[in-house]
C-alpha cells in the first residue's frame, strides 16, 4: 500500500528550532514541500533567509522552491529573539555572512504561497513556525484562500486557563499580533501547539542533547546549534522543541492530546497574550498532554534516518 504524502508549504523564522525542524522534515519522505516561505521573526528577514539557504546547502537539497516574505509585522517595529538563538540566528553554530539563493523565487512569499494553493486546492497544508505576518497578508490579498487550506498547523501562543499551561505571550503572537488576529478570524481550523509545550514536555534533557551528539553527523550539527541555545529560566538544562512538535503532531497525532477552543488575541494591553475559550465545536485544537517516551523515539529514529549522510 503506497504511503499518504502530505502536501506542505513551511513559513519559517530560522531560529535554531525552526532549523532543528526544518531537518527532520526535509528528509522526510512522506513530506511533498511544495515551498518554503520565510519571515523576520527571531531574527531579520535577510538573516533568516541566509540560515535557510546555508541549511539546504548542508543537507544538499536545491529543488525546493523558497520565497522570501516580510521583513516586519502588519503595523508594529519588528522586534527579535537574539538573546536566545544568538547574533547569526542558528545559537553555537556560526554560519557564513553571505550564502548563495540558487531556488529563491522572484514572486514573493504571499504571491507563491497563493499559487501553491490554488493549484493543489484542499491540499496543502501551512506549517506557520514563525510569525503570522505572511499568512495574513495572504488572507488579506485573497480572501479565497480561507476556503482552500484544509487547516494550519502553528507553533506559538499559551491558552489563558488551559490546564498545565501558565499565562505566558509567546514570541511568535507578540512579534505581530495583529497579524494572528487575521489568521484567527479567517476561521481556517487551527492546531495550535503551545509554546509550553516544546519547554515541559517535550523538552530535550542536557542527557538527550549528549546522545544526539554523538548519534552520527548531523547530530554533531544539531549540537552546535544547541550549545548556546538552553531554555532560560529552569534548574535543570533543557532545549525547548516547539517547532518540531508541530511536524511530530502531523505524523503521529496520536502521541498527543488536545483540547477544542475558539481564541483572541489581544493587540492592545498585553500585544500576543491569547485568550481560549474551550467547547467541543472549537475551531482550534489545542495541544495539552503529548506521550513524551513515543516522541523522543520518534525523534532519534528520525535522526538515525541521516546515519550515512555527510553535511556538505
């Protein structure tokens, strides 16, 4: 029986967990990308861009389309998270100044991300592991869209009042939280992973960053990036995976499980917190419990999938 192939356009902020996902899809069979969209977030748009192209470079891959998006949010000054990924965006690991573009498109990310939809209608499926901005200026050209994307899979955000998840404004809702507001209202169904998710319960201990390390190559890279990017603010050292949760919940969403809500956000008092009102007919699905001994298996199999590959 032939394997289902999941149809994906990937918006990305690179980040060193954008890059710690964004490895582990990329060599994954099962994923169509289709197109990988990139946006200031966690550093600037050109930064970002530049850590995207030198990872498909270390990986070897040049025939996935990539499309460069917006440098800052919808109406507000972009802000960054240098404190936690580092000057150059990818923590320990210091990637070249300048990289070469050999995929990059003319069209823009909202004007590619539009194509890819509407010629794979009720298809593709966006992965939004940086900020909003794109994907709301794509629902604000074309309305349309709100009616050919099955769902969105996100990263970002901390349901006020869910069970085990603090009052917390993550950095992807307060980067441009106007621009979320657009993605909650075009009603699309939403899975959302909390921020605290990849911090409490899909961490990686300090015992599980040493085991990576020595797992094969990649591994090896995989640490470098870890090695400046341990998650403030706990007694024990721990890398947060929020945005590989967000790959992990399409392959086995049975590992998780979730809670049903409709969200706002707030975009004057408190700019990113997220408000969820939970009842069964939510629009969104919020991820609340995760079996953790499944996915950190999943995780090291999928990293013993790179066992004989050499980084360029």
């Amino acid at each position: 029986m032939k394997k289902k192939r999941y149809k994906i356009i990937i918006d990305t902020d690179p980040g060193v967990d954008d890059c710690y996902a964004l490895i582990f899809m990329l060599s994954d069979p099962e994923l169509d990308i289709k197109l990988i969209t990139t946006t200031g977030g966690n550093l600037g748009l050109n930064t970002v861009t530049r850590n995207l192209f030198h990872l498909l470079k270390k990986l070897g891959i040049s025939d996935i389309p990539v499309a460069k998006g917006s440098a800052a949010p919808l109406c507000r000054k972009a802000i960054d998270a240098k404190f936690i990924h580092q000057n150059e965006g990818m923590g320990g690991y210091i990637p070249p100044k300048k990289e070469t573009y050999p995929n990059l498109l003319k069209e823009n990310a909202i004007e590619a991300m539009y194509r890819v939809i509407k010629e794979n209608p009720g298809e593709i499926i966006p992965f939004l592991i940086g900020p909003h901005t794109n994907f709301a200026k794509l629902l604000t050209a074309h309305p349309d869209v709100k009616d050919l994307v099955p769902r969105i899979i996100y990263e970002g955000g901390s349901p006020y009042g869910a069970p085990g998840f603090p009052d917390h404004i993550s950095f992807n809702m307060s980067y441009d939280p106007e621009a979320f507001d657009i993605v909650l209202k075009s009603r699309i169904p939403l899975v959302l992973v909390p921020s605290n998710m990849g911090r409490r319960k899909t961490h990686l201990s300090e015992e599980l960053v040493e085991k990576i390390k020595n797992t094969n190559e990649v591994g090896a890279f995989i640490y470098q990036m870890f090695n400046k990017y341990w998650e403030p603010g706990f007694p024990d050292k721990r890398i947060a995976t929020n945005d590989i949760c967000t790959y992990a919940y399409l392959k086995h969403p049975e590992y998780f499980t979730y809670l049903t809500a409709d969200m706002i956000v707030d975009t004057d008092e408190a700019p990113g917190k997220t408000f969820a009102y939970f009842h069964k007919k939510g629009n969104i699905k919020i991820l609340n419990n995760v079996n953790r001994k499944k996915f950190i298996k999943f995780l090291m199999e999928r990293l013993k999938s790179y066992d004989n590959f050499k980084l360029n």
